[in-house]
C-alpha cells in the first residue's frame, strides 16, 4: 500500500531564518506531488506542484521554493522565512483514477514564525 | 469570482438532522469534484467524490453534482457528533490541479 510522509511535524522558526519541509512517498512510482499551505481558520492554497523528477510548477509568487530531487520525494524550502509564512504545510500525492487526480495527505508541518 | 467557493459556516445540526454543504465553482471545464473531511489539527482526508452530474451516495453521505449550474453539494444524513469537523470542496482545474475551497466548519450538537 502507499503511505507518505512528512517531516517534521511541528517547527518554530525565527524571522529570516532558512526552511526546509521534506516529503516522501512509498508504495507508487512517478506520483504527481503537491505542496499546500493553509493559513489557520483558511481554506488549501495550492504552492507547488510536480508531474514528475524536476519539473516543478509555482502556483503563487513568495519566497518559497520546491524541489523534486528523486521521483518521490518532494522538498519544500525557503531561504529566509516571513511572518507570513507561518501556518500549516500539506504534502500530497496523486495518481489517475477513473481520469481524475484523487489526492491523499501527509499528516502536515505545522510551521511558526517569530 | 474565486475559483471554488463555500460558505464558511459555522453549520449548527442537531444530532439525527441532514446537514447540507454547498459549493459552487468557476470552471466549465472541470470534470472531476472531491469533498475531504478535515478534523481540527489534522490532515484532510477524502469522503467523496463525483464525476457525472446526478447524485452518488455512499453510507451516510450523498453527493450531488449539476455541472450545468457549476454546483456541488454533500449531504450528511443521520448526522453525529463524530461528523463535527470542516468539508473542503475540492476540483480539478486543467493540468491536473486541485482547487480547494476555504471550508465550510460544520457543528453536530448531541
């Protein structure tokens, strides 16, 4: 079966400092991946998606940056965190089923900063 | 017009009650709709899903989609207080985005 993971759960991290939030996935080859970012008391705001190794597309303009450096792993980074960065990060993959993308979540990052 | 959206609630049910949550969207084009359960804290988790236009039930839940007025809603029959937590509404956008609505927080008093 396939699980995902993410680490780690819950960081707190002063302003400007760097960031990094890794995701993996087991059990499926070549999944797309996604990262969200949800904003306490917020709806899902779609960061990054990835259909496949290196090919990674930004769905909003901000300091953070996505990587996919092996087919099922995903990265989340920044080089100097915001204020505004704070909240609670979802990792997730998909694969095709009945023509649609059925996405499953990690269990989250819940990031603040101070 | 946002992309998908829900009416945030709070959605007060009694116990028993049908609860009602609804979501509209803007892409004619969208063929594919999810709702996801998110309890306070954690991840959301996918309950339904449907792609034809009519309804789809499964257990307690039933999903109703009318692509002609860009609609989806989810029905909670016999509601409980373990059913107390955020429906998203979700929709796949071209190039195999999922769109997600703010939520819509749902409270099932015993």
């Amino acid at each position: 079966s396939q699980t995902i993971h993410q680490w780690p759960a819950t960081l707190v991290q002063p302003v400007g400092s760097p960031l990094s939030l890794e995701c993996t996935v087991e059990g499926t080859s070549n999944p797309n991946l996604y990262w969200y970012r949800q904003a306490a008391g917020r709806g899902l705001q779609l960061l990054f998606y990835s259909v496949g190794i290196g090919q990674i597309s930004s769905e909003v303009p901000q300091n953070l940056s996505a990587s996919r450096p092996q087919d099922r792993q995903f990265i989340l980074s920044s080089k100097k965190l915001l204020l505004s960065d704070s909240g609670f990060y979802l990792c997730a993959w998909s694969v095709l089923s009945s023509g649609a993308n059925v996405l499953t979540f990690g269990a989250g990052s819940r990031l603040t900063v101070l | 017009q946002k992309e998908v959206e829900q009416n945030s609630g709070p959605l007060s049910v009694p116990e028993g009650a049908i609860a009602s949550l609804n979501c509209t969207y803007s892409d004619r084009g969208s063929q594919s709709f999810f709702w996801y359960r998110q309890y306070s804290g954690k991840s959301p988790e996918l309950i339904m899903s449907i792609y034809s236009n009519g309804d789809k039930e499964d257990g307690r839940f039933t999903a109703q989609l009318n692509k002609a007025s860009q609609y989806v809603s989810l029905l909670i029959r016999d509601s409980q207080p373990s059913d107390s937590a955020t429906y998203l509404c979700a929709v796949n956008y071209q190039g195999g985005k999922l769109i997600f609505g703010q939520g819509t927080e749902l409270s099932v008093k015993p």
